[in-house]
C-alpha cells in the first residue's frame, strides 16, 4: 500500500507531504484545482514520461517521493529481492508461503514484517531526471516494472478503451488469470517467427541460390590465399615497420657500438681502465672494492649487450625486394577489408563468418526438411495451447458475463444482456496472444440484437460497463495492493453515484484504494477524505492538500451537494449522508521501520 507521498515543486504544488489511509481514500475540490496532480505526480515517481514543463515555475528541479508498505511474500518485495534493491534484513524470518496470513489478502502479516519501499523521482530543468529505489540510482524502466507491482491505475477515461478489441481480450485475460497459459502461447509464438525467419533466408529461387553460392565460394577462396590470421596480420606489420626503417636501424646500431665499445675512447675502454686502476688499491678502501666489483658487472652486461646488438645489425640488411613485396600484401589486405566493410583486423573472422554460411548453404536442403519439420511439431504445440487458452478464455466469459450483470443492475443498467464473444480461429495465422477474437456484446433495451459495443452504449452506459468490468476484473484478479481511480465515476449521477461508492469501499477492504471523484455520494462512503484547493495571488498559484475531519468533511459534502450557496439544509444534507454510510472502521495501518524518504 502507498503510505507517504512527498512531492516538491510540481506543477502548482510547491511542497506536499500526505499520509494516505489503508483503505479507501478520495480527492474531492472545485474543478481545476488539481485533483489529479496527486496521481500525475504519482506516475511520474513510477516512471511515467517527464519533461521541464513538470518543473514548478521559478524551481530548478521537481522532486517525488513516494512510501510503499508490502508484505514480505508479496510480488514487489519478491522483485526487489530478486534485483538486489531490497532493504530487508536477511535475519528477519519471513511467513511460510502456506501460511493463511500469506495467502489472503484481508490478513495481513505481522507489522514488523512489512517491508518499506521508498521510491524518489528527480527532474531536473534541462529535462533530465533520476529515478531511485530505496536509495540506489535505476533506469526509468525499473521504475515502470516495479510500479506495476505497486499500483493499477484506471484513468477518468479508461472506459473508453474498452471500444478496442484487444483492450477487451485484455480485460478478459486479467479475470481469467491467463498469464501462465498466454506465455506457452506467446513462448511458441517466438519460436514460430525464428524458424520463419532462418527458413526466408534459406528458401530462395534456384538462380538466386547458385548465385550466392558461387560468391560464398570466390570470396572464401580470396580470403583464404591471403591467409590472414590474427598472429599472420600482427607479425607481417612488424617486419614492414622493421624493413621500412632497416637503413635507420643498422645506422643507429653502428652508432652506439662505436661509442659503447668500438672506439678508442669507448664506455668499454672506459671501463676496463677504472677496472684495471682500482683493482690495484682495492685493499686500501673497501668502497674502492666494491666499486670496482660493480664496475665488473657492468663491463659484463656492456660487453653481452653488444654483442646482441652487434648479431642484430649481422642479420638485418636493407632488402627492398622482399619490402615491397610485403608490402604489395599488406595492400592487398586493405583492398580485400574494404571491399567487405571491415578492418583489416577483422579479416580473419570474414572469413570464418563466409565459411560458416558456405557450409550452412551447402547443407540447405537437409537444413530446411528438419526446420519445417521443427516448425510443423511447433505448429501443432501452439495451436493445441491456443486451444487450451481458448477454452480457459470461453470459460472465464460467462462467469465474467454473471458478475458484470449484476453490478450493473445495481449500477441502474438492469436488464442489460451482456456477452463475451470469444471466437476461436484454429486456422488463423499465429499471433503473440493465441487465435481468439474476443468481442464485447452488449443489449442495453429489450428487443435489440446483441451488438459491438462501441454501437450500442452511450457515454454514460459505457462509463457504467467499464466501472462494473474494473470491479468485477480487479476482485477477481490478483491486482496490485493500491487501485487509483481517477474519476472513473465520469458520466455517472443520481442513485447510482451511491452504489459506486459501495464498489468502491467494498473494494477498499481487499485493497487501498485511492479516487479522485466530484460525486458526494462517493466521498461520503471514504475512510480518509482529502481536499484539494488552489490559492492564486497576484505572483503565484499554489494547490493544497489536507485531509478533512468529521466537521471538515461535512463542509466538503454540503459543498458538493449545493454549489457555491452552502447553508443549513446543505449542511443538514451532508450529515445525514455521511450518517447514512455505516462504513466499516479503516483498517488499521501496518507500520514498517522509522525511515523516512
């Protein structure tokens, strides 16, 4: 459940600190007062797109911060764990996954064990931003993924996707709780288009076959008399550089020689004479001794070095010749790199790459028989969990279809036939999400024929169909611990108005939920009421938050019932609602540690 959330200049927020309650809170104020900063703020914690724009004007950056309290077993804190971001200590026992406390939703497990998640967003003017999960700096994407886990938000128009197709499959799938069956299917699906994809490339024309053939061929050969390989490149660039400067080399050798040990004047003869002279009064200083032993050693290394130096200039000779015929090879080299799009030092691995497609297009027609034979067992295992995936799907519609109906009789839509088509095209051309066409059907008045629903519903109808499907769909699925609704009440009045609120506490005592609605007979049914004001002066505009008391909230309410004019019978009229509710008493809070965001 999302505990705090902490936001500072955002939009006309200056700075927001809110304590949200465990089970159903709503955001009520006059229209244009920023009811929905909260939840934009909110998805931009979790990731959402941001931009300068975001930025409170005359503010550097913008900064979220948001408190989350999970079970320990549950997805997020199993997520968190998985990537190392968790803050649980390791010493802390967790419930067996057995255990009731575990695996129902309404008892929770012991406080102490409840694990804070502290989620931050920083956006920055220059449009850059930082997102952070307990501390540690994530991309925007794990933001996202564990946002998911946290929080099902459905927006003031989320209705109105219910006109697509695919939302409805979508829908559906999430009643049926399909996922396991949807990624076999999907899993085939993938490996499906990978065997598409090699078969394409191997299934060509006859002439187009030849053609690449004989190229495989000219260019292996080509390759192979160059004989390039890693050490063969590395070894003939060393005997061009020593060719290319063999002249300078020997010139340079004879040089030092001279000096070291060729000429009267040498460091050998040099040497030799201190050797000699010291050695005679070696007994009278024992610094003497020893410089002379060290002048011993270093005649030894001088002699042995130049040696060396005098077998490498024995050996090395200008050979224009064999120069430039490495060098016509390492042209020839270059012409063959360039003439493949690769470095010189990538030769090598050309080649192996054209050898492997050589031998692959030589072996085609024996490749070919077993990936279409790979491919038809595929076939028929995707099409058998598509069936399965159908069938799971069909069974899902009617018990969806029953729960559907009966909200909506209560939502003032009695009468109102409701049908999940799910139309299984075994033959179809594969897709990621099985073979099934799925169609929302609905008859709204007696006498009319089942038809699609963006033909039959009006604006108000299909506001109310998409409050009774996130109902039904969202207490049926395992759905995140925190449901926000921003006014998904959209286009509903009157009598009905009550019964949503009643969804929607029935559903705050399985889940937080959070709705931002302009219905009093919503607000009346909350268990922790906020209010959201703008305060413009000449310079600036801020947006309030505060959390109403008893009297507060009857002001709220009586202002919701009458407008602008409140007076006694506003007032009078607001009490007896908000007496007329005997809603439950909120859960009581789980507490985590003493942290703080």
């Amino acid at each position: 459940m999302l505990r705090e959330i902490h936001i500072r200049n955002f939009a006309i927020v200056e700075a927001l600190d809110l304590e949200l309650g465990a089970a159903m809170n709503v955001l009520t104020g006059e229209t244009g007062a920023g009811k929905s900063i909260l939840l934009d703020a909110l998805g931009l914690c979790l990731g959402d797109r941001a931009s300068a724009e975001t930025i409170r004007p005359g503010a550097n950056k913008a900064e979220i911060t948001a408190l989350f309290l999970v079970p320990p077993n549950a997805p997020a804190a199993v997520w968190l764990r998985d990537h190392d971001l968790s803050e649980h200590h390791a010493d802390t026992p967790l419930p067996s996954t057995e255990s009731p406390a575990a695996t129902e939703p309404s008892a929770p497990p012991p406080e102490a064990l409840h694990e804070e998640i502290i989620v931050r967003r920083v956006i920055h003017s220059n449009s850059r931003s930082r997102g952070f999960i307990n501390s540690t700096p994530v991309p925007l994407q794990m933001l996202r993924t564990l946002g998911e886990h946290l929080i099902d938000i459905h927006g003031q128009h989320a209705h109105q996707s219910l006109l697509r197709p695919a939302a409805q499959r979508v829908l559906l799938d999430a009643y049926a709780e399909t996922e396991p069956q949807r990624c076999t299917v999907a899993d085939l699906y993938e490996q499906l288009r990978t065997i598409d994809s090699e078969l394409a490339e191997l299934v060509t024309d006859e002439h187009t076959y030849e053609d690449r053939l004989a190229l495989l061929q000219h260019q292996i050969a080509e390759l192979a008399e160059a004989a390039p390989t890693p050490e063969g490149l590395l070894e003939l660039e060393r005997e061009h550089q020593r060719l290319a400067h063999a002249d300078e080399l020997i010139g340079i050798a004879h040089t030092h020689l001279e000096a070291l040990y060729d000429a009267d004047y040498s460091a050998q003869a040099a040497l030799g004479r201190a050797q000699r002279e010291l050695s005679e009064y070696e007994q009278l200083a024992a610094a003497l001794h020893q410089a002379r032993e060290l002048f011993d050693g270093a005649l030894a290394h001088l002699e042995e070095g130049c040696q060396v130096l005098r077998g490498f200039t024995d050996s090395l000779e200008s050979d224009p010749q064999q120069l430039a015929a490495i060098e016509q090879r390492i042209g020839l080299l270059r012409d063959l790199a360039r003439k493949h799009r690769v470095e010189t030092a990538e030769l090598p691995a050309t080649l192996e790459r054209l050898q492997a497609e050589l031998a692959r297009l030589e072996n085609a027609e024996t490749r070919i028989a077993a990936l279409r034979s790979e491919r038809e067992r595929l076939e028929s295992d995707y099409r058998g969990a598509a069936h399965q995936l159908s069938q799971q799907r069909s069974k899902a519609a009617v018990a969806l279809v029953s729960a559907v109906e009966a909200l909506l009789g209560e939502l003032g839509m009695a009468g109102t036939e409701v049908r999940i088509a799910v139309t299984h095209q075994a033959e179809a051309t594969p897709t990621p999400h099985g073979l099934d066409r799925v169609e929302l059907q609905v008859r709204t008045n007696p006498g009319q024929p089942l038809a699609p629903l963006s033909r039959i519903a009006s604006g108000g109808e299909l506001s109310r169909l998409g409050l009774a499907l996130q109902v039904a769909t969202v207490a049926r699925a395992d759905s995140a611990p925190t449901l926000v609704f921003d006014e998904a009440d959209s286009g509903i009045g009157g009598a009905v108005a009550e019964v949503v609120g009643r969804l929607l506490h029935t559903l705050g005592e399985r889940y937080q939920v959070l709705c931002v609605t302009h219905l009093p007979q919503v607000a009346a049914q909350a268990s922790t009421h906020f209010h959201v004001a703008k305060e413009q002066s000449a310079e600036t505009t801020r947006a309030r938050v505060s959390a109403l008391d008893q009297t507060a909230r009857i002001e709220e309410i009586a202002r919701m019932l009458g407008g602008l004019q409140i007076g006694a019978d506003e007032r009078a009229a607001a009490r007896k609602l908000l007496g007329g509710y005997s809603a439950a008493a909120p859960r009581k809070r789980p507490r985590g540690t003493n942290k703080r965001p």
